[in-house]
C-alpha cells in the first residue's frame, strides 16, 4: 500500500492539494534533516581528518580510511538498504538505521583508537546506506508524481546541498574547539529526527513479494573493501610482493564471486541487463569521475591547507566554501537545464567545467598556490561543475528505464559514485605516499593532482566523444530523409 493511501491511524491523506498540512510539511522535514546529516557528515569530518590524525597518530593512508569507511560502506550495502525497505517496511528501516546512525556517531566521537574510529565510520556509512534509499521512497510514495513529487524532490535535495556546506563551516568551529565535536554534533540532531519521525512517518505495510541478496551484498562490499586495502598499503609493502598481490587475488576473487552470484541469484541486487542501454553505462562511469575527482581533491586540499600551510580548520573551511555555496545555489536549477536542454550537453558542460578547474590548478600553483589567483578560480568551476553534473547524470542513468527498474538504476549510479569514489581515493593516498612529505611546497602533491585532473578529463572523453558522433550523425540522416 502506498503511503498516501487512505488508512486511519496509519497514513496520510493523499497529497492532492497544492496546499501542503502541517504533518506532511513535517515528514518532509524529517526527511530532508535526514540528508541533510548526510551531507553534513562527509564534509564536517574532511575538515577535521589533520587534527584527528594528530590526536590518533594516523598516517595519511590511514586517516584516508575515515573517509572511506564511510563511503564503502554506504556505497556497498545502498542496493541491499533500498531492497531491505521494500521488503520489512520503509518506515522501519527508516527508523532504525537513523538511530543506528546516531549511536555511530556518537561512539566515533568517544573512541581514542584509529581503528575503532575507522570500525564506526563503517557502521554509520552502513547506517545512511538504508536510511537514505528508504527516505527517498517515503518521500515518492507520499508526494504523488508531477509537480506535487517534483515539489519536494526539489526542496530535499536543496538540504543534502545545504548540508555540505554547512558542514564546511560547522567542521571548522567544531574542529576548533576539538575534533570530536565533528562526531557529537549530529547526535542531537539524528534523535530529534528519530523522534518526530515515529511520531509522523505513517505506518506502511511490506511488499511481501521478492527477496534479498546477502550473498551479493557481502561479497560486493568485502571485495571493495580489500581492494581500497590493497592499493592503500601497496607503496609500504611494494606492489610485487606476496601479501599485496594475494590482496589483489582476494579481493578479485570477491568481485568476480558477486557476479556469478547476481547471474544465478532469484533476486539480484544489479541485474546486468540493465548495462546493455549506453546512456545508463555512461552515467555511471561519469558519475565516477565526478565523485571521484572532487573527494580526492578535497582530501588533498585539506591536508596541504592544514598541515603544509599551517591554516586553521575554519580559515579553511571558508576557503572551501565556495564550492558548497555553488553547489547549493545550482543544484536546484540543474532539473530545469536538464528539462530544456538534455542531459548530454549539461554533462559536457559540467565535465569541461570540472577539468578546467584542475587543469588550471596545475598551471597556476606552482610550489606555493595563491588563493586569489589559483585556488578561489578552480573551486568556482569545480562547484559549477559539480552542481550541474550530479542531477544531469542522476537524470541520464535512469532514461530510457522502465518504471519496474527506476530504483534499480538510480541506486546503482549511486553506489558508483560512492564506490568509484572511494577507489580514486585509494589510488590518490598510493600516490601521495610514494611522494612523500614536504610540508609547505606543494610540489609533493602535484602528482595526486595529476591524477584527479586524469580522471576528470577520461569523464569529459566518455561524454564528448558519443555526442560529437551524434552531432555528425544527424546531418547524414537528414540528407537521407
């Protein structure tokens, strides 16, 4: 049953009038706070990983893992978080992994082991991988569709835009007064949400139809999981020896494991047919270079601001700020150019956008960037083109679709992003690593920037190349007709 099915005592009224009540005005709220902590999150806490790594005595492939355990563990189990919704309950699931989130935090913040901080980083990023595809399908089954759903998408995704800045901003506070602030500080906020949400959030029953894929849920996220290992401890142990190719070995033993398992499965978490549409293959790979590109770069910006440059965590963070304001202002209007002018161009333009901030990045830093000339420059454009790019690539992944499979593909280009992401990561501490530390010259940083500007650029080639085929296709077919 949908919840805006009539049933008294456990669902709203269906949303027919424009004119939104007070309770469905404060489901909508809990929901957006909701993405909103997730946006809050994974820039509060880049902004702190310098003084956590002080604190802890963790070395930069280690603080890396505080990024990516949470990522890893969002990116791998979302698919199982959004099946597990459909299957026991929305509202449940919802509930739970919210308050599953909040007891993560706020352990994160009283551990004084790297280990143990990395093991809740994991657990909560599991957390937001249900909570945030069980959210999102409250939110499509209490807003009809058309410009009542299109209405709140709007003003949700405005939030988890508004989280990541705001996060820059509280991470630098925060983190002033002491880094475990950055873990504490959405407790408060996750239980205030738990709490109006059993209040509001009406009951819905379960689909009773379908199944799970453990199997494919624990072989994706375990081979993801040693492959970020691997390279992450490569540059220490050497890339030839036997404990890092046996690493490698597992963790491709693992991934090849998950698709036989989804070819065989009754119930597969990805069912790869759906790969065979170009435009849905493009926009996860896109969507890889995007999220990939931007959370290296930020990892890298952080510790050369902090640690090479001496800078406190919120000259920092308002340093980086530029980037989350862009984001926010133009992520709404990005469904409109998307409307008028097809996701194809506006993914070119967020491409070209994105690989001319880091390419100018390179030709302007030199050994000691000036904020004016070389960073304020690259982040407007690495804003634009983030701000533009996520919706237009959303958009693309799920064209051409069928209804039954929307969920399919719109949690799939977000599991790329999250894991891709991680990965480029993984690579970019590999690369840093072998580098090694030169305080204030960013030199030493130069060939993780190479590699972030490689991977933007392969994104632009992956979406230009099919358009200018498209665009000197079109003349013949008209001559022909």
């Amino acid at each position: 049953m949908s919840l805006t099915e009539s049933r008294p005592g456990t669902s709203l009224p269906p949303v027919a009038d424009p004119r939104w009540t007070a309770r469905l005005w404060s489901v909508l709220a809990v929901l957006c706070l909701v993405l909103f902590l997730d946006g809050l999150d994974v820039s509060m806490v880049g902004i702190a990983l310098p003084s956590i790594g002080h604190d802890l005595g963790l070395a930069t492939g280690s603080l890396q893992w505080i990024i990516n355990g949470y990522v890893l563990g969002y990116g791998g189990l979302m698919l199982l978080g959004g099946r597990t919704a459909d299957l026991l309950g929305r509202r449940r699931v919802f509930l739970i992994a919210l308050g599953v989130f909040a007891a993560a935090s706020l352990l994160g913040g009283l551990v004084d082991d790297g280990t143990l901080l990395i093991a809740t980083r994991f657990v909560k990023g599991v957390a937001a991988a249900f909570t945030a595809p069980a959210g999102l399908s409250i939110l499509t089954t209490t807003f009809p569709e058309g410009p009542q759903r299109n209405r709140a998408l709007s003003v949700f995704s405005l939030f988890g835009a508004l989280g990541y800045s705001s996060g820059l901003i509280l991470g630098g506070l925060l983190t002033g007064i002491g880094w475990r602030w950055t873990f504490f500080m959405p407790v408060p906020l996750a239980l205030l949400a738990l709490a109006v949400g059993l209040t509001l959030i009406p009951r819905d029953r379960r689909a009773g139809t379908g199944g799970q894929d453990p199997a494919g849920a624990v072989t994706l996220t375990a081979g993801m999981l040693l492959a970020v290992y691997a390279v992450v401890t490569a540059p220490d142990r050497g890339w030839a020896s036997l404990t890092t190719l046996a690493t490698f070995g597992a963790a491709v033993a693992l991934l090849l494991a998950f698709v036989m398992i989804e070819r065989r499965v009754r119930h597969p978490l990805v069912r790869f047919g759906i790969l065979r549409q170009a435009t849905t293959v493009r926009a996860n790979l896109s969507m890889v270079a995007l999220m990939g590109s931007y959370l290296s770069f930020q990892f890298m910006m952080t510790l050369f601001l902090q640690d090479g440059r001496g800078w406190s965590p919120l000259r920092m963070a308002f340093a980086l700020l530029p980037v989350g304001l862009i984001v926010a202002i133009g992520s709404p209007l990005a469904g409109r150019l998307v409307n008028r002018f097809g996701t194809a161009p506006l993914i070119v333009t967020a491409m070209v956008s994105m690989t001319l901030g880091y390419v100018w990045f390179l030709i302007s830093a030199g050994s000691s960037p000036d904020y004016l000339l070389s960073m304020f420059p690259s982040l407007v454009l690495l804003g634009g083109g983030f701000a533009f790019g996520y919706g237009a690539i959303m958009a693309q992944a799920t064209e051409g679709i069928d209804d039954s499979e929307q969920g399919l593909a719109s949690g799939l280009v977000q599991t790329s992003g999250q894991v891709g992401g991680a990965l480029v990561l993984a690579v970019l501490t590999a690369v840093l690593a072998q580098a090694g530390d030169s305080g204030a010259d960013f030199t030493v940083y130069r060939p993780g920037l190479n590699l972030v500007t490689g991977v933007a650029t392969i994104g632009l080639l992956l979406n230009v190349v099919p358009l200018l085929r498209l665009r000197r296709a079109e003349p013949v077919e008209s001559g022909r007709s």
